[in-house]
C-alpha cells in the first residue's frame, strides 16, 4: 500500500484498484448489519462513483452509511416492495433501507411500464438517497428510455434572498439515451455546489468560489468551514431556487414523503442520510417521436459537439469510465473505514 501526496493539495491518498475498492465495501457494509442483497447494491454504487470520478458519492460517503446502520436508523436488511398502483405508476416501498437496492428493484420495472405506455412514473418511498442521481437515470436510459430523477434531503440552502435554509441540495439528473453509444446525462445539484463538494474542499483546504454559500452571520464567504455551519445558495440565484422548489414538491409533494425540513426533524443526527423520497419519470422517445428519433437527435448532439469548448454534460464521468487503472483515495478516510470493519 504505497501512501503518496496528492498533487492537488498536498494531502496523503493511497492507489486502490476498483476491486479492492468494491472489496473494502462489500467487507464494510457485510460487517456492519447489512444483508447480501443490501450489501451487493450499495458496493455496486459505491465502486461506479468511484470508477467515474464521482468522489463525494463514492468512499467518502461510507462512514455516513455505518453511522445510519450503527444507529438503527437504516434497516440493512429491507426488501424492498414494488408494486403497481396504475399500469403507468411504480410505487417502491423500500422499507427505510438505503436506495440502491430499491432503485434497482424498481426501475426495470417503470422501464417496462415506459416500453408499454409510452410513459411512468415511479415515487420511491421510506428509503434513504445517499448517492449521486446519475445511476437511475442513467439504468433508464440503459433501456432506451428518456429518465429523469430528483430527491431532497435536509435543509442546508436558503432560497434566494433567503438567509435560512429550506431546501435540501436537491439535485436533478436527466437521462438522455443514445443507441450504440453512452447516454447523455445531466447530475447536478440545484444548490450552488454539492455539499459533498463543499466538505471535501473543507477536508483539503480549499477555497470555494463566493455565491456558493453565506457563513453562520449572513455574509458571503469563500471559506467552506464558515459555509458548512452557515448556509448554502442556490445556483444562479432565484432562477436555481425555483428549480429547488420544484425538486421540493415533486421528490416531497408528488411521492407522499418527507420535505427537506421535515426530514430534518424527524432526522436522529446520525452522520448518515434522513428518511425521504425520489421521483422518478421515464419516457419512450420512439412512441413520442416516431422510429427515427435517434438519427434526428445525433444531428443536434453532431452540431453541439462542433462547438469549440463545448462539453455534454456527464462526459468528464464517462471519460473517467474505460480507465481501469487504480485510483488515488484520502488514506485517511481509507484508514477510517477499515477501523468500521468490526
């Protein structure tokens, strides 16, 4: 286990394969009260955030997972149940688990609703949302379908010209599918930066750009120590707190479940993720568009990718996919969870 300093900000990080990062998971979730089937759907998201780059929803979200299993807030063992309430509404119980398990439980089943009707819905409840978005979305997309997913948390953003926190970093992620070649997929929170993102650059030293949130007085600030027990801000400012009102109401409202600030108060104050709901849509592009939708759609994707500088959104992940290669990990946090392995 060769320790080194990471080029970025001189903080010690250990190279892991992702089988021994998939190994360290599997060991940590088994020994800490989670079943088989729990244990395999949460090492799955843990290794394909890591696989694509997608660090503060891969290991660094370990410890929040044992501390909510530790607690007995998140049942390890749920099974969870999907059912059908209309031949286009999926709803997924997933009995206070974590979601991974119930999200690949449910979406092939609002896939297939989709393929039929041409359009589902699926409203996820009782399950906790730990991880990046873009994976539903993107199992959407892997059956052909257009998806899109939203979730709220706990309160941490003020609305704009707020100075108290109502939403939850409420991200949303939108699945694009593309015959023969990787999605295109949108993952983004509707706060400023992620709070993932805020606590890494606080674990490394960084700082964050100002407009990403207010400290615990009500004043901008580009230190992420000072946000963390403060406030964060929607991005682009009222245009981004619409958008996390939206996520509010659909992942909330439109499921039956909690709001961020309800999920805050029934919240133990584990470390790990409160108990919510995730909205989920997936759409048949060929019954909407007819037969030739692809061809049509890889004539606007042409015409975007020979703008100079213009990226899709998600491709920095995808890129980071076919590497295999090890990957650079904070040896503190590695250090951390082998100690949560019993």
């Amino acid at each position: 286990m060769a320790h080194h300093m990471s080029e970025r900000s001189g903080v010690a990080t250990i190279s892991l394969s992702l089988d021994e990062i998939g190994a360290l998971a599997n060991r940590v979730f088994s020994q800490n009260g989670c079943d088989e089937a729990n244990t395999q759907a949460l090492t799955r998201t843990v290794v394909t955030a890591e696989r694509d780059g997608s660090l503060s929803h891969g290991l660094f979200r370990i410890p929040g997972y044992v501390a909510s299993l530790r607690s007995g807030k998140v049942n390890g063992k749920a099974r969870p149940v999907v059912t059908h309430k209309t031949p286009v509404v999926v709803s997924v119980y997933g009995e206070n688990g974590y979601a991974p398990l119930a999200i690949e439980r449910g979406v092939p089943v609002l896939a297939d609703a989709a393929k039929k009707m041409g359009v589902a819905v699926m409203a996820m409840t009782h399950s906790h949302h730990f991880a990046a978005l873009w994976p539903e979305t993107e199992a959407i997309a892997a059956h052909g379908l257009i998806g899109m997913a939203c979730v709220c948390y706990m309160p941490f953003v003020a609305p704009h010209g707020g100075r108290k926190p109502i939403f939850g970093t409420n991200p949303i992620s939108f699945a694009w599918p593309r015959p023969g070649k990787t999605p295109m997929v949108i993952d983004m929170a509707t706060a400023a930066m992620a709070q993932g993102e805020v606590q890494i650059a606080a674990r490394e030293g960084l700082q964050v750009p100002l407009g990403t949130g207010l400290d615990s007085r009500g004043e901008l600030t580009t230190n992420p120590n000072e946000i963390l027990s403060g406030v964060l801000l929607p991005f682009g400012g009222y245009k981004g707190s619409a958008i996390a009102l939206m996520v509010e109401l659909l992942a909330a409202g439109a499921v039956g479940e909690r709001f961020s600030f309800e999920a805050a108060e029934a919240d133990n104050k584990d470390g790990g993720p409160p108990r919510g709901g995730e909205f989920m849509l997936a759409i048949e592009p060929k019954l909407l568009a007819g037969p030739d939708w692809a061809e049509h759609c890889e004539k606007f994707f042409r015409r975007f990718e020979a703008l100079e500088g213009a990226r899709l959104p998600g491709s920095r992940r995808h890129k980071n996919r076919p590497a295999g290669g090890k990957r650079d990990i904070n040896a503190d946090l590695v250090a951390r969870i082998r100690a949560l392995c019993q």
